[in-house]
C-alpha cells in the first residue's frame, strides 16, 4: 500500500496538471490525507519519526519507488481512495459523498480499469 501511495506521489510529479516535484505534489491542499490541517486526515506525520521502525520502512518504500526500482503495479494511477476513509468522514461529518468527484472523470481517462490495492482504489492516468 505505501508503494502504491508513493507511485501516485512519482506519478503525479510527471502530469502537467500537478506540480513536478515530490513535496509539491504531497504538500498539495487535501490530496493526501497525511497533510489535512482539518481533523479530517490521519496524523501520520506526526507519530512517527527517523529511527521509529514505522518511519524507517516508509522511508524504505519511498526511496525504492522514486528510484525506479518498484514497478508501476497501479497501471500509472495518479489518484486514490479509500472506501473506508470516505465513510468515516462522512460518519465524522467532515464530507457528504462517499465516492470522489474526480473518481468518474478520471477512471474514464484510464487506459485500464482502476486498480484495488488492499483498501484502497487507484485510478487516473498521467497526462502529458
């Protein structure tokens, strides 16, 4: 799952439509919930640190996937979702739809179906 993450992260970097750096892609407002100022995301970045195993393995995933040694078993996904994630925040009151907008437009401009990777859905392809 975390490389799966991290090729949409590598994915996103080389589509016009979203910044081309790693930080500028994970950094953008509410696309990765890691990053939500809002109570509606995880707090991730904030439990671990380097040296925590957590981080480390983390840290291990990221740098072989932007290194180009994972391949791209997201078929070049550069959106998720997690089912869960959107009920919870519907539950919490944070959102009212339990499927992303972009979820219809972007499967649509996929060469392929969208890919089921533990709990989440990738779909979404890079546009050059």
């Amino acid at each position: 799952g975390q490389a799966a993450v991290a090729l949409v992260i590598r994915n996103r970097t080389d589509d016009e439509r979203f910044p081309d750096t790693v930080g500028g892609v994970s950094l953008q407002p509410r696309q990765f919930s890691a990053w939500n100022g809002d109570g509606s995301g995880n707090r991730l970045i904030s439990q671990y640190q380097p040296g925590d195993e957590a981080y480390d393995r983390a840290a291990y995933v990221v740098d072989a996937v932007m290194g180009g040694y994972v391949p791209d078993f997201t078929d070049g996904a550069t959106h998720y979702y997690s089912p869960a994630g959107m009920k919870a925040l519907v539950d919490q009151g944070y959102q009212r739809n339990m499927i992303p907008g972009w979820l219809q437009t972007e499967t649509a401009n996929r060469d392929t179906l969208p890919v089921r990777i533990g709990g989440h859905v990738f779909t979404g392809q890079v546009k050059d």
